[in-house]
C-alpha cells in the first residue's frame, strides 16, 4: 500500500475523508477553547472519536481501492 493512494481527488470517498477530517478539526478546536458542561463535552468527545473511527475507515478503503482510474500505478 502507497499513502499516495489517498489522493484520489475524482474519488467521492477522498471528499467524505476531507470532509471527516476538517469535522474532526472543528470539534477538537472546540473542545480545547470553549469551556461546554460536562454532558456536551461527552458528546462532543463521542463525535470525535466517531469521526476518528470513519475517517480511519475511509483511509483504508481508498488505500485498498484501485481508484476510478481502474489500475494500479
């Protein structure tokens, strides 16, 4: 496997990993600027971690993918 495989900007998948992984940036911003309750912040941490777990999920899947190309380079 190539992490150049994780470019794959005609992907849809590469868009939702984008899209993951800037969601988990403005939660984590959050987190560390605001001061929430207690029960927000679980909720917030549960999202993060939510989002951590897809965002791992879809890196795997364009890794392994063969892209829209069709082939392998």
């Amino acid at each position: 496997m190539r992490l150049a495989r994780l470019y794959q900007p005609r992907n849809p998948l590469f868009w939702a990993f984008i899209l993951v992984n800037a969601l988990s940036s403005v939660i984590s911003y959050l987190l560390h600027t605001r001061d929430f309750p207690v029960a927000v912040i679980l909720i917030l941490a549960g999202f993060a971690l939510g989002n951590m777990v897809c965002g791992i999920g879809i890196a795997v899947r364009l890794l392994r993918d063969p892209g829209p190309e069709g082939g392998s380079r």
